[in-house]
C-alpha cells in the first residue's frame, strides 16, 4: 500500500520537475539573442524571406502566448516539428535515443561493476601500496576531462594502432554491420566516458566497504565459521552495495553532461550532440523536446534507482 | 603501426577497385567513395532551406536547370545541367531553357518542364532562398514538355550567372509528382529523396551517414564510381584522424588542419592536395552606422594598421596571400587593379585617430571596439586584434556561433566583422554588398554615386561598358574605405593520390560535376 | 600450577597474546592467563575494561585482529591443541565447539538479511542439510529462547533490543556447543531486560547442560550467574576460584576493591570508583606487581617482584605477595581515598 | 562538526599525505596565477613566426597556431582556471549556505518551496542548460561563472539544510534565541558557522568540477576567446592534434594535474571535517 503511495508520490514529483524544466527552458530560449529566423534562412537569404519564416512559426507572437501554446500541446504530448528538419520533434529524438541510453547505459553499468570491484580491492587493503594506487588512479580517473582523454584514445587506438573505430556507430558497409561492428564501434567513447564513473566509484565503494568491514555483524560472521571472502562478500560487499547504488543514481544527471562530450567527440549519433546542434542552430521545438526527454529520462531512471535501493535496503521506509 | 595503417589502406583500396589495369589517366569505373561532412544533415530537399553538410549531397542526387562550377571566373560561367540549350531575346527580358529529352526521375516517372516550373513557382511563392535570385521572373511559361520560358520584368545581365551559381547551394529541381499540393517542409521524400541526378539515394542513417549508388539511367554518361557514402561527423578534429589511418578517401574543405599543418599533410605518401582558388575574399567589415567607424579617419586608420603579409602568413600559413584590392584573384575580369589599399604605416594611423578626435587613454587605448566573430575565421582574427593594439586599439572580442552572428549582423549590433565578399560570378554582386539596404550590406554603407552605378552595371549587357562601371564602383569603395580588404581566400581539400575528378580543385571535373558537391567527375586510379 | 581438575573442557595453559601497536610498542594485553572450564561450569572473568577479558574471549574465538599474536602457552580444548589448528579446524571448531554471544546486540546482526535467514544459513554451514530442516531447527531455538516465531522473517531493524539479544542467544545454541562465551551479553540493554535476559541464559545453560564464560565488568552479575570467578587485572589473573571462596575469603586487594565497590542492594554498578589511581599502560614493561601502584598495601617487595599464585582453599588461588595474610582484610579503602 | 576545533582539523589534515600534497600543488597553481606578470615567461599574447613549433629548448611547451608560447599561455590559463573554479565554487556556496541555511532553520513552506527547486535542479540535466544559458547569452568568462554557480548551488543548500536542521536544536542555539538575538543573527552567526564544514568540503571538490566544466564549454566552442584558460588552450589545439598534439596536450595535462590536486586536497578535508567517516 504505502508503495504506492510512494509510487505516486514520485510521479507527481516527477511531473513537477519536467514542468518546470518545461517553462525554465522556454523562458531561456526565447528570451535569449540570436534570431533563429535568420539562422533558418540562412546566408543567402533576403530579408523578406526571414520574415515570412519569423511569421510561418509564430515567432513574432509575444512570449507568453507562444509559450502558451507550446505547453497546451506539450500536454497533448505533441512536441511539434523540427524547425530544420521538418519532421516531428518526437521521432527524430526516439530515433537517436537508443543510442544514447546505449552508451549511458553501458557506461554506467561498467563504471558501478569496476569501481566497485577496485573499491573493495583497495579496501581490502586498506593503507597499503594498492591502497594508494587506486585511491590515487581514481581521483585522477575523475580530475581527467572526457573529451580530452577521447582525442587522446582516438589518436592513440584509432589513427596509430586501428584497433577501433574512431567514431560513428555502426559501419557504412552493409556486409560489416553486426554486434560485434556495434561492439567495437563503442569500445572508444564508452571508455572514455567510464573512466570518470570508474573513479567516482571506486572511491565511494572503497569508502562503504572499509565502513562495513568495521561493522560488529562481520565479527559475528567470522566466529561462526564462514569463510572470510564468504563474510567479504555476503556481508560487507552486500552492505558496501547500498551507498554504491546511490551513488549510481546521482551519476546519470553528470552522465548526460558526458554524453554531450563523448557523442561530439565520437560522432555518436545520440542526443546529446542532437540536441547541442539544435542549440546551436537554434531549434527552438527541438531543443525543448530534447531537454524535456532527457529530463524525463533522469527522472525515470532516478525513480528506478529508488527502487533498486528499497529493494536492497529492508530499513527503508516508503514515506 | 605504420604497416598498418597501410595495409588499411590497401583493404580499403581493394574494395574499391574491381577491374585491374595499368596506370592509365583514363577514367574507370567503379569504387566506394567515402567522404566527409560536418554538422547535422536536416533534411536532402534542396529548395527549402540552407542546410550546408546537406546541400552537398542533394547536388549528387538532384540536378539543376543551369549550374556553374566554383568561384573562378572563367569556370562560374553558366552552362546547362537538365537545359540542353537556352537562348535569351534581343530585349533581354525572355530566357528560353532546352530541356534534355531522356530525363528520368529515380521512380521512373518521366521529367519534364512542369517539374521546373513547380519547383521554381513554388520557391517564389514560398520566398524559399533562391528566390531572391528569380526576383525579376515575371512568369515562368512551359510551352512544351521540353521547353521552359523565364519572362523577366526588367533587363538584367547577371540574371543567369548568378542563378546557376545559387542553384550549387540550393534550388535543384524537385519532383512535381511527389511534392505537388504536399507541405514541401514536411514531406516524407525530404528524407528518402528522388531525383534525376548521377547517384540515387541508398540510406540515411541520421547523425551517421549518408550513402547513394549510381544511377544507371542517368540521361548522361553514367558516373564512375559505385557508391558514395559521406561520413557525418559532429566535430572537425576526428575526420583528420580517419583520413591519416585511411578510414577516409577525401577531407572536405571545411574538416582539414590548421594551414601550417597543410604542406605537412600534403607531403604524407598517398595523400594529394587540391587547391581552389574563390571568388571570395577575407576582410573586414565596419559598423558604418555608429560611432567610430562612421568616421572615415578611423576607417582609414585601420585600414593602416594591419600588416596583411603578417596576417597571411600566421592565420593562413602564406597560403591565402594578402590582398589591397576592392575585388579578388579569383574575379579577375572585372578587378581594377589601380584601385589599392595603402600599405601598414602606423604612425600616419594614429596621427588620423588623433584628429578623429580619439587620443590615447592612461592606459595607451584610443578605442574599444567590439569585434563579433565565429571560429571559422578566429585564426585571423586574433592576429589583427594584436596589430590593432599597436595604434591603441583595444578590441574586444565576441566569439559566438554562427546564429549569434547572423544576427547581430542583421541587427548592427557590432563594430567590426570578419567577412568574405564576393566578386562573382558577376560583378553584380558588388550590389548586394554595398548596395543601400541590400541584403547583404552589413555594415550599412551607403553611397548614392555607387547605388546609381550598381543599377546601370545590371541594365549593361556590354562588357566593356561594364567593366568601366564597376572599375568606378571599387574606386568608391577605396575612397570612402567602405571595409577593409584582408587577404584572398580559397579552398584546400585532400584526397587519396588515387582519387581524381574532384571538384574544388581538379580542372578535369569542371564542366561535368554539376555543382561544388558533384561528383559525378570522380574516379578511382587503379 | 592450576590443581587438576576432572572432565577439563578448556584448559587455558599460561596464554600469552600480545598487540603490535601501531607505534610499534607491544601490548601484552593477555600476560600469562591460567584458567581451565569443566563440564557444566559457569566461570565468570571479571575486570576493569581494557584488562584483557575480552583479548581472551576473542582468542578462544580465534578471531584476533591482523596485529595481535599469540606470545606463548596453550589452549587444550577436549585435550587438543586449538591454537594449532589449520584454518579449516578452526572453521570446524567455531560454534559447533564453542559459540558466543556477543555485546551490542544492536549491531550483531546483518541488517540486509531477515534474522531466520541469518541463522539457518549459520545452521547449514555446520550441518549440511535441507533448508527446511534449517528452518525447522531455527523455529525450535526461537520458541526455546521464547521469540514469538513469527519473528523469524524480520529484519533486525524490526526487533526491539532484547528481542535481537534473544536472536543472538539462538544463534550462539545453533549448532549445541559445549562451551558458550557469553561476552557482556547484555550491555546497551535497559536493567529490567539485562536480569531477564542474563537469567534465560543461564537457565537455558543449565537446561542444556552447556558450560559459560561469562565476560564481564559487572561483579553483581557473576556473582549471580556464575559458580567460579576469574578477576583480571592488568593482563593478568589476580584471583581466581570458587565464587564462595573468593567471597568470604578475598584475598587480593584489588578483589576486595572490587568488593567494596559491590552494591549491597541491586542497584547501578559504581565500578570500581573506590579503587584511586588508573589501569596500568600494557605497552609498557612492568616490573613487579601489576597492581602496586593503586595497592594500599604496597611494599617494596611489591615493586620488584611478579607475586607468585598462592594456594588457598580448594582451587582458590590469588596471586599477591601477602596472599592469606590475615593483615590484609583489615584495609579500609574509604579511609584510603580520603 | 565545528568549524572552532582548529588545531584538531590541521592535525587530521596533516595525518593524510595526499590531501597535504593536494594542498601544497593548489597553492603552486595560486601562487602562479597570482605572481604571473612577474614570471620571467614571454607575453603569452605575443605572435611569432613560428608557429605550430614542437616543445624545444626555448619553447619547452612549443608553440600554438599562431606561434605564441605555449608554456606561457598555459601558465596563464592557470588564472582563468582558478577564477572560474573558486568563484563560482564560492557563489554556489553562498547561495546554498542562504536558501539552505533559511530552509532548514525556518522550515515551514520555506523549507518545502527550496527543497522543491533542489530537488528540480538535482535531476535537471544540468550540463545541457549550461550549454543552453551561455550559447544563447553569450561566452563572456564571468557569465560561465555566474551561470555555473547558479545550476550547482542545490547540493550545497541540501547539505546546509541538513546541518541547520540538526544545529537548530543544539544548546547554545537555543541560549542564543533565549538571550533575544534576532532569528537571522543566531541563523547566521551561530548555526552557519557551526554547520558549515560540510558544505566547505563540497565547496572544495566544486572548484575541480567547475574547472572540468569550463573546460567542456571551450571544447563545444563556448568558451570566451578574449582569456586564455586551459579550456580554451586545449580547444585550440584540438584541430591540430594529429601533428601539433602539444598543443592541447600539455594544458590537458596541467588541468588533470590541478583538478586532482583539489579532489585529494577536498576528499582530506571532508574526512578531517567528518571524523565519522573511515580513514585508512
């Protein structure tokens, strides 16, 4: 019962922030310089040609009017079209959102199961050489901006060794397609984009770990005869887990800062570079259609995190 | 690594080369180009809008009534793309277009001259870019299937020449049978497009690539090669790496190194550079309309202060060489080569500053002006911010994207711009430049001595007569120092040593590309 | 020296086990400890904190920190030698031998587990057999320590204190042992539920026929649960015997401090705050009697010389140089502090 | 936590090597940007003929696109950097230590109107309206900072809410209250002082994060062309990387190094302010 109080707690929660991640964008977009009109027209056009276009998309309406507009449609889910593209706002997103939650998802995936892994490694010995190393390696892994280190992978496994595809998703050819195509195309820009999540993670699993191997219930496991990684896992890792999958939950909202990077680094055809390009040529229904997607993307897999970590931890209370 | 990269190289190579055959400079056929371009690809419906990485490929796909090949003067030229032939009336108010018989649209329907005239109605009516260019179109006749007529309104002699230079941007014929009585914006072909060019449309794989193959019932000799396919990348850094690991046959002219790092591309094994001169120039554009460059002393001071050679051979490498001149080594027909931008002589710069009235501060500033700029020509940029220092002139830089900067363009709002005018196909485009309230006369100078002769120049169908006038319209620009003349400008690309035909660059291919982005000329050596 | 005694359980041989600090100086937390359990004993071990009950509880468990190490002596459980035993016998040993109940019943348990799911897994690494067996067993250890079975699917954040205690007292029966270290088993509980709890216990003992060490600092405690009394002091055993004996015939000074301090009505313990001065350092060297200095029959012998353990009553013995002299009990210790 | 125990902070600062070493690079970093005219380095302004020069004896950097001395400029960037870094660190403290601080002191619809927008602003895609904010009002290096600042102060007020919430009950909170001081002078001479550490900790680590982010504008080319920041160098240097890699190498490589620098120099300072946590 109270879970689906809380169920509906989070959803309205959830409807709140896309509102007003809604009208916050809205209000920034149009209230910002920059005539989208003339980017449309482009060079060559005359002045007529901008106004008939400033007047085709209701561009010279006062804001809160087009605003108006736009949330009434944005209600009836309907995002409108594309001003550069012509084609409606939702499927050009959908089309390129798979490839997004590709790279988010596997980098995030990646990044928990590593850096938990070398958590509990320098955790376990904890003050030692490995100790330092890790801990060290991590904050770096973490200090190391993404786009930087993919310039640096490309030139180093794409342009001098060519054992990766420097950017792109899949091959051109249509023989090479394949999983293992997708695979190696993904190779570069996931690591680059794991590398940050590694040392965020390693440095709160090694904290959590060390934490619970303090806890009385470890000694209690020990004295009954359970072996000591039987203990380690079970017990201490099992605890270490809870903090790591919050962590995990704040890291998707900096995950899409990373995405933006590394598809522009990679050519990868996801959103974040979609929607950085709508940015820049000013397309105002599919900028706000991106950011409201994305935002509703965040909010979906917090609501999801949420849940993991219920599921993993019996204290909580649904309230 | 070396090895292996070549042995790429090689794969790559074998791919594309299914005949074998001795070094021979004849064409042959066959062969998968892989090309790049930058930025999104919106939309491959060439009428409706300015769509830069797109425009490149619809000229593969569609074709246009007359064309011309790039910039350089003889080759801006107007010839026949889907016109066999035309003739213009004595009075110079009747244009008459041939069309080829044997055109087919990719669906196989037929082509003919009711396609022309929708498309170029439809650009009229919806005021779509090109229509700027068919102002003086009165009415477009189709007296047979073959056969399309332009009635002008008024006599205008750069009327063709500049149309076809604008159809290599946009305004290639569409099929009327699939865009008639549809919203030309949102219509399902602007994504699967069919047309009557050299290559027909494969796969769109947004954000990823764009792949056609050629068209066997092209109504010309078919293209050479098999397949296209243009790698979209969303920065300019890694097409230079897929280009140097042989992951790229050719770097487009937008996607290539800083120019010191040219010659050093270049002189890679295998790789070969293409060099096409512009009608276009680099330079300076002023704010005429407010405080200080509507003074001509500060004008003219600038103009003293900046070291071209300095210029050409920091931002451009020496490779785009200086320029004094109110046209450039592209237009050479029309250049008035009396006409010249004096030389750097600071001191000559401060002392007009001084009587414009502009002393030197505490600090040694005179002036603060804003200059508004993109990255494309940052480079140059900041070498004249440092030489303006020199006389004490503190510029403050705006650097923006391409949207902020149109649009502080149109609205004045700046001091300074880089810029590039045009001195082609034809003189005309003087006009456009300095013209009073023309479209693309930023820095809102005006002149009604220059606004007089820009008029009689269109109504001038005989060269001499015209070559006089516009000799006068750059002795204005000089007078009044109506901008700043920078350095010339032109394209670089690189290719594969083995690849020829490529337009922006190889003179084989004028005449048969049918647009910059053409590549119907294009074939791979064995 | 220990008189023998028949059907020895653990016999605790001269235990020596030493802390390496991390200064590097050593801590002879456990300095020569001599004790043994028989059959259905009830010993208590008794002292200040930090005295080095608990170091031997935990090295009975075998479950001594990386920078403790054991310096000397043995430990003979059943006649074998437990300090010898590879890991493997140690897992073995470990509550199918001897089990514990630990302090701060608050923490002893997983808190991502259900407790019935904590314990049958313990009863399943010992005896290997069915879940559902393992469950059987469990239900039959609540009802023993009279948790309501439902229980058995809480979480332990869902039990009150004593509730966990209970949990934790099943847990230490899981596998019958014969020997139950029972460590401070009630400390973090209110008073009322300490009694409660300390009485099931050695009920359930009795009932079961199992044999304690009791750790802890509470003389009242012992007194009541146990038949023999260990008091520790500084590493060592100061007094050891009978809880008789050692009652009516104290004879070391820090016992009887220990006895003052003993409420006469069950009230809150008052620790031994009769007793002036501090616990000895441990990682020091320390000549003499470990007690001299806090000892109001000081003398210079004292200061120079380990007491030797002396005789008494039975298997009474005290290690203090006027161990049975009768001069001894007529030390008044208020009289002291003034 | 309290921010009086001074001599107990340095202490546990010191007992961790790598917060100290931190600690002693960020001052490096400062002392450089602080002492950078009297640095006896070339204009970093200054152009030369020799562009796109490999790192040599008098160039031990090289030199960039337009033949300027890389070591200098870059030694320049490290101003920018620490600018952007501290202040917009600073005001994202500030405004979470006020919003938070009311919130968690006064509570009531306050506190659910702040915790609201925290919330908000905690699964905003907060990157992406950076992008937004300075591509559409413009690069200018103070509206970065301003902008950035203004989208991360929401965990700082979280934090600071907790803290008020916790202190609002202490003794000598109370005694304040009672001795008549007004609400907002015992909110912030008694509770703010006392709660702060955490967010001062947080604060810490936003530095380095807020460096990366400038960083990531410049690459997207929203960077502010009129000040050299490594951000802006590495940009610079991207389009040559395959034969000029130097060039947004090296001021890559001094941006990990700093960024590191504040991350161990943060993590030691929220361990010695958080004697709860476990230190090795």
């Amino acid at each position: 019962m109270e879970r689906i109080a809380y169920l509906i707690r989070r959803i309205l929660e959830m409807i709140l922030v896309v509102l007003v991640v809604a009208v916050l964008n809205f209000t920034l977009i149009h209230l910002a310089p920059g005539d989208v009109a003339v980017y449309m027209a482009g060079m060559e056009a005359g002045p007529e040609y901008i106004a008939t276009i400033r007047h085709e998309y209701g561009l010279d309406l006062p804001l809160h009017i087009q605003m108006g507009r736009y949330m009434s449609r944005f209600l009836h889910g309907d995002f409108g079209r594309s001003f550069t593209r012509g084609e409606p706002v939702v499927d050009i997103i959908m089309n390129r959102m798979p490839a997004t939650l590709l790279l988010m998802g596997s980098s995030l995936i990646l990044g928990a199961v590593l850096g938990t892994l070398g958590g509990a490694l320098a955790a376990r010995h904890i003050g030692s050489k490995v100790d330092y190393l890790i801990s060290g390696l991590c904050v770096a892994a973490y200090s190391t901006p993404v786009f930087w280190l993919g310039l640096i992978l490309i030139y180093a496994f794409s342009v001098h060794l060519n054992w990766f595809p420097s950017s792109g998703m899949m091959s051109f050819l249509e023989e090479q397609r394949g999983i293992v195509d997708t695979l190696r195309h993904m190779a570069l820009p996931v690591l680059s984009l794991t590398v940050y999540f590694i040392g965020q993670n390693i440095k709160v699993a090694r904290a959590s770990v060390a934490e619970a191997m303090q806890d009385d219930y470890i000694t209690t496991f020990r004295a009954v005869g359970f072996r000591e990684r039987t203990v380690f896992l079970n017990h201490a890792l099992r605890n270490a887990l809870l903090p790591i999958v919050s962590m995990t939950g704040l890291q998707f909202t900096q995950l899409t800062a990373g995405a933006v990077l590394t598809e522009t680094v990679f050519s990868w055809p996801g959103m974040g570079q979609l929607v950085f390009q709508a940015v820049l040529s000013r397309d105002y229904p599919l900028i706000m259609g991106g950011y409201i997607l994305m935002s509703i993307m965040v909010v979906l897999f917090t609501l999801l995190v949420d849940f993991i970590y219920v599921v993993l931890d019996p204290r909580i209370e649904l309230k | 690594m070396k090895a292996v990269r070549f042995y790429f190289i090689g794969v790559l190579l074998l791919l594309n080369c299914f005949s074998s055959g001795a070094l021979a400079q004849t064409p042959n056929f066959g062969g998968t180009l892989i090309t790049s371009t930058f930025g999104n690809i919106t939309s491959l419906n060439p009428i409706w809008k300015y769509d830069q990485p797109a425009f490149m490929i619809s000229q593969n796909i569609y074709s246009s009534l007359v064309i011309s090949d790039w910039g350089i003067a003889e080759g801006a030229k107007p010839y026949g793309d889907l016109a066999k032939s035309w003739e213009v009336s004595d009075d110079g108010l009747t244009y008459t277009f041939h069309l080829y018989d044997n055109v087919y649209w990719h669906d196989g329907v037929k082509f003919t001259s009711a396609d022309v005239k929708f498309t170029y109605d439809t650009v009229i009516k919806k005021k779509y870019p090109l229509a700027s260019y068919l102002k003086l179109v009165k009415e477009i006749q189709t007296p047979d299937q073959k056969t399309v007529v332009f009635k002008l309104s008024e006599v205008n002699a750069p009327f063709l020449p500049m149309l076809a230079n604008a159809s290599n941007w946009y305004g290639q014929i569409i099929a009327k049978h699939l865009y008639d009585g549809t919203d030309i914006q949102t219509n399902p072909y602007n994504k699967k497009p069919v047309g009557t060019g050299p290559f027909k449309f494969v796969e769109w794989k947004d954000g990823q690539f764009v792949s056609l193959q050629v068209n066997e019932k092209y109504f010309r000799e078919q293209a050479y090669l098999d397949k296209i396919i243009w790698r979209v990348y969303a920065n300019k850094e890694v097409p230079q790496a897929d280009f140097i690991s042989g992951n790229l046959h050719l770097l487009m002219y937008e996607l290539i190194p800083p120019f010191h790092q040219l010659k050093a591309l270049a002189a890679k094994p295998g790789v070969k550079m293409w060099e096409q001169k512009s009608i276009y120039d680099r330079c300076i554009v002023f704010n005429h309309k407010r405080k200080p460059f509507n003074d001509i002393r500060v004008r003219e001071a600038i103009s003293l202060a900046i070291n071209r050679d300095e210029v050409s051979q920091l931002a451009w490498a020496g490779l785009w060489k200086p320029n004094y001149h109110a046209s450039c080594a592209g237009a050479p027909l029309f250049t008035n080569s009396n006409v010249r931008w004096p030389e750097q002589d600071l001191k000559r710069a401060q002392q007009l500053l001084d009587e414009a009235g502009y002393p030197p501060g505490p600090d040694g500033v005179r002036l603060k002006p804003v200059l508004i700029a993109t990255a494309y020509l940052q480079s140059m940029v900041e070498v004249i911010i440092q030489q303006l220092k020199k006389i004490g002139v503190q510029v403050k830089f705006d650097l923006s994207d391409t949207t902020t900067w149109q649009s502080r363009l149109n609205s004045g709002d700046f001091d300074l711009t880089p810029y590039y005018i045009r001195f082609g196909p034809d003189p005309d485009s003087y006009g456009e430049h300095f013209g009073t309230g023309e479209a693309r006369n930023f820095g809102k100078y005006s002149n009604a001595t220059f606004d007089e002769l820009v008029k009689v120049g269109q109504k001038t169908l005989n060269f001499q007569k015209r070559k006089e006038i516009y000799d006068k319209v750059q002795e204005i620009l000089r007078k009044d120092f109506a901008y700043l003349p920078v350095t010339e400008s032109g394209y670089f690309q690189f290719s594969t040593a083995k690849l020829h035909g490529v337009t922006f660059g190889d003179p084989t291919s004028y005449g048969k590309s049918f647009g910059w982005g053409g590549y119907r000329a294009v074939w791979f050596e064995k | 020296m220990t008189p023998y005694e028949n059907h020895t359980l653990l016999e605790v041989q001269d235990l020596r086990m030493h802390y390496r600090l991390a200064s590097g100086a050593v801590l002879k937390a456990v300095d020569g400890v001599t004790f043994s359990i028989r059959r259905g004993d009830k010993l208590g071990l008794i002292g200040e904190s930090g005295c080095g009950k608990t170091s031997i509880a935990m090295t009975l468990m075998g479950l001594l920190p990386e920078n403790a190490s054991i310096r000397g002596g043995s430990i003979l459980y059943e006649g074998g030698d437990v300090l010898s035993y590879s890991p493997k016998q140690w897992r073995e040993f470990r509550w199918e031998k001897v089990s514990m109940v630990f302090q701060s019943a608050m923490n002893a348990l997983d808190p991502v587990y259900r407790v019935g799911k904590q314990l049958s897994d313990v009863y399943r690494l010992h005896r290997k057999c069915s879940k559902e067996d393992a469950n059987k067993h469990v239900e039959d250890l609540f009802k023993l320590t009279g948790l309501p079975v439902s229980r058995i699917r809480c979480y332990p954040h869902q039990l009150s204190g004593g509730m966990k205690q209970r949990v934790i007292i099943a847990m230490s029966l899981l596998c019958n042992p014969s020997l139950i270290i029972a460590d401070e088993p009630t400390t973090g509980l209110d008073v009322i539920i300490q009694d409660q709890i300390m009485r099931e216990i050695v009920s359930l003992i009795d009932q079961l026929g199992l044999s304690m060490l009791l750790v802890s600092h509470d003389v009242s405690v012992v007194t009541e649960t146990c038949k023999k009394i260990l008091v520790m002091y500084g590493g060592k055993v100061a007094e050891y015997g009978d809880i008789a004996d050692v009652f009516d015939n104290p004879s070391h000074p820090y016992t009887m401090g220990l006895l003052e301090a003993f409420p006469n009505i069950q009230g809150p313990i008052k620790g031994l705050a009769a007793l002036p001065g501090t616990p000895p350092n441990l990682a020091v060297d320390l000549i003499g009697c470990r007690f001299a200095p806090r000892c109001p029959r000081k003398e210079a012998l004292c200061e120079e010389e380990d007491p030797p353990g002396a005789k008494l009553h039975g298997n009474h013995v005290a290690f203090c140089h006027f161990a049975g002299d009768p001069g001894i009990k007529s030390v008044n210790y208020c009289e002291l502090n003034g | 936590m309290n921010l009086r125990g001074k001599g107990r902070l340095i202490r546990e600062l010191v007992r961790q090597k790598m917060a100290m070493i931190g600690f002693f690079v960020v001052c490096i970093f400062f002392l450089i940007a602080v002492l950078l005219q009297s640095l006896p380095i070339p204009d970093p302004f200054a152009l030369s003929l020799y562009p796109f020069h490999p790192p040599s004896s008098e160039h031990f950097m090289g030199t960039d696109n337009l033949g300027r001395d890389l070591f200098s400029r870059v030694l320049w960037g490290t101003r920018a950097s620490l600018l952007v870094g501290i202040l917009s660190a600073g005001l994202s403290a500030v405004i979470g230590i006020i919003i938070g601080g009311i919130a968690g002191y006064y509570g009531g619809w306050i506190d659910d109107l702040s915790s609201r927008i925290t919330d908000v602003f905690l699964v905003m895609p907060i990157f992406f309206l950076l992008i937004l904010i300075v591509s559409l009002f413009g690069s200018h290096i103070f509206f970065a900072i301003f902008s950035i600042g203004l989208v991360t102060w929401p965990r700082n007020a979280r934090i600071m809410r907790a803290q008020a919430l916790a202190l609002k009950k202490r003794a000598y909170v109370t005694a304040a209250i009672g001795s008549g001081a007004s609400s907002l002078r015992v909110l912030f001479f008694h509770v703010v002082p006392n709660g702060v550490s955490p967010v001062i900790a947080y604060t810490v680590i936003l530095i380095g994060q807020a460096v990366l982010v400038e960083a990531g504008l410049s690459f997207l080319g929203l960077g502010d062309p009129n000040v050299i920041s490594w951000g802006q160098l590495i940009r610079s240097g991207q389009q040559s990387f395959a034969n000029a890699w130097w060039i947004s190498f090296f001021p890559g490589l001094m941006l990990v190094v700093m960024v590191s620098a504040v991350n161990f120099f943060g993590d030691g300072l929220s361990v010695a302010l958080n004697p709860r946590m476990m230190r090795r």
